[in-house]
C-alpha cells in the first residue's frame, strides 16, 4: 500500500512539472516557430506576378506589378521585355515602356545567374535623356525575378559598353547597384553614400511606389537618411510624395540574422492609431534595397506592430 502511495505521489509530481515545463517552453518555441514558418512561407510564394518599372510623365520609372502568362524563366523575361517595348494592356495607360519601338530580342540565354541579352538595332534609337532610364529598367525589372541576379546586354552581336548615345561606361555585368532615378546632391568627394529610397506616387487614384537613388554628402546610417528622406517636409522630387509625419523619430535600430528592427516613436502612427500601408511599405522596400535581409519588423516605443516580409508585394 504504501508502495503505491509513494509511486503515486511521484507520478503525480513527475507530471506536474512536466506540465509546467511544457507551459513555461511552448509561448517562446512558438514565436520562433511562427517567425520561422511565415518567412518560409512568403518567401517561396510566387503568386505569378512579377514587378516592371515603367515611366511616367514626368520620366521617373515607378514601380508596378504584372502578371506573368509564362511559368519557364526564359520566356518570363521575354514577356516582360515585351511589355517593356510595347504598351500593354495589362497596365495603367499613364505609364509607358521605355525600349524604342519596333526593338526585337535576337537571343536570351541564362548561364550561372546571369542573363545576356541581345538587342536588334532599333534599342539604339533612345533619346539620350532617357539613356540611363532605359538600362535601369531593364535591370531592375529583370533582376527580380528568381535566380535573376546580374545583366549583359548586346545589341546586333555587340557587346554594350555605354549607354546609349551617351559616353557613360557601362559595367560588363549589371545588377541594381547602377541605380534608378537618379539624383545628385554632392558638394565634395568626401563621404559620398549612395542610398535608395522609395516614394509615392499616385497615378490614376492608386498609389505608386517609385525608387529614388540618392547620391548624397552624409556619415550617417542609411536608414538614418532614410527616415530623414521620408519625413521631411520638402520633398523635391515632382509629384513624388511620403506618408510619414515629419515629427517622427527613429529611436533605435538593430539588424540581426536577416531581420532589420526599427524602433520609432508615437509618429509613426496615423491620427486613427495606425500604420497606414504607404508607410510600412516605403519604410520597407526602402530597407530591402539598401540592406541584405528579409524582413523588416517596425516597432513603437519598443513594442512590436507590424512585420512585412520581403515577399510582401503590394498589388498594383
């Protein structure tokens, strides 16, 4: 009797801690669990759309979203570059691609991650203001999609060495780091950083995000200049426009593995006590172009309120 009593009393003890074992443990594997399975997730998502810059009337190229009829790679640039050369119906009619009319692709091939293609003569016949623009959107648009990561252009066989009608060396193999919309606010070689950041823009009342490369005199962080860039009250960019309050302030900052926390004060709320999706997204895409990680986790006074994926594409 007292045998049982005794074995009782510590298999009821033995499960009691293992209870509260289990309950201390599960809250902390869980978050690592669900931060773990959602980046997973979205980040193998292919929802068939892929991103294309196209130009506005102001000859900024702003980005937007098409959807791809083609599932093999090759024949995914192929339709994209179409829509590059040709208006589509697939887009707004207040954008417009940028490769002259009547330019064929001659040959696309894929080796090693880099794609090289070739151009007939006509690619040639871009006006020299929109030279740099051409380039750029080819390589911006191509190089998100899937194992797309560096560029060669030909035109008729020969290799592309300089922009178009303009005595600007190109680089052998090209990828984002030639820049997009490119400005300059530069008063001495010292301390030169380059910094991308995405704006708004509305277009045919729908909200449009367009990248900026700044090329800028400034020792600070990147995403300091950021937040600067998108909180100032003058913006001087035409018709390009940010959401944030110009009385908000990134308290702190931190990336660690793949994940880039920005910790900001009251602001970064709308007078509803929300984050408005034009916010988190040009804070996002800002982050995603000008560091290597995965996801960006917006905080407020050190709490947590949104996270977006670098798979979070908004649909345009």
């Amino acid at each position: 009797m007292l045998r049982k009593k005794a074995l009782r009393k510590i298999f009821t003890t033995t499960l009691t801690l293992f209870i509260l074992l289990t309950v201390y443990l599960i809250p902390k594997t869980q978050d690592k669990v669900l931060l773990r399975t959602n980046m997973e997730i979205k980040n193998n998502f292919n929802d068939g759309t892929n991103s294309i810059y196209l130009l506005n009337k102001d000859g900024y190229l702003v980005k937007t979203k098409v959807f791809l009829k083609e599932t093999d790679l090759k024949e995914q640039v192929e339709e994209l570059l179409n829509i590059l050369t040709t208006k589509s119906e697939k887009i707004t009619s207040s954008l417009r691609p940028i490769i002259p009319e009547n330019t064929k692709v001659l040959e696309i091939s894929i080796s090693n991650n880099e794609l090289i293609l070739n151009f007939s003569k006509e690619f040639l016949n871009i006006k020299k203001d929109l030279s740099t623009q051409l380039i750029s959107s080819i390589v911006y648009t191509l190089t998100d999609l899937n194992s797309m990561y560096r560029i060669k252009i030909f035109v008729e066989g020969n290799k592309l060495d300089t922009y178009p009608n303009l005595d600007i060396p190109l680089k052998d193999s090209l990828d984002k780091s030639i820049g997009i919309n490119k400005t300059y606010n530069i008063s001495s070689r010292d301390n030169i950083e380059k910094v991308v950041v995405f704006y708004n823009e509305k277009i045919d009342n729908n909200i449009y995000y367009v990248p900026v490369t700044k090329y800028l005199n400034d020792s600070r962080s990147k995403i300091e200049i950021i937040v600067d860039e998108l909180s100032s009250s003058y913006i001087y960019e035409p018709n390009l426009m940010s959401f944030l309050n110009n009385n908000i302030k990134l308290l702190n900052y931190e990336e660690k593995e793949n994940v880039m926390f920005l910790n900001f004060n009251d602001y970064l709320f709308n007078n509803n006590k929300e984050i408005l999706e034009e916010v988190a997204y040009t804070i996002s895409y800002s982050v995603f172009a000008n560091y290597d990680v995965n996801m960006v986790c917006l905080e407020v006074n050190d709490k947590q309120i949104k996270q977006i994926n670098i798979g979070d594409i908004p649909k345009k």
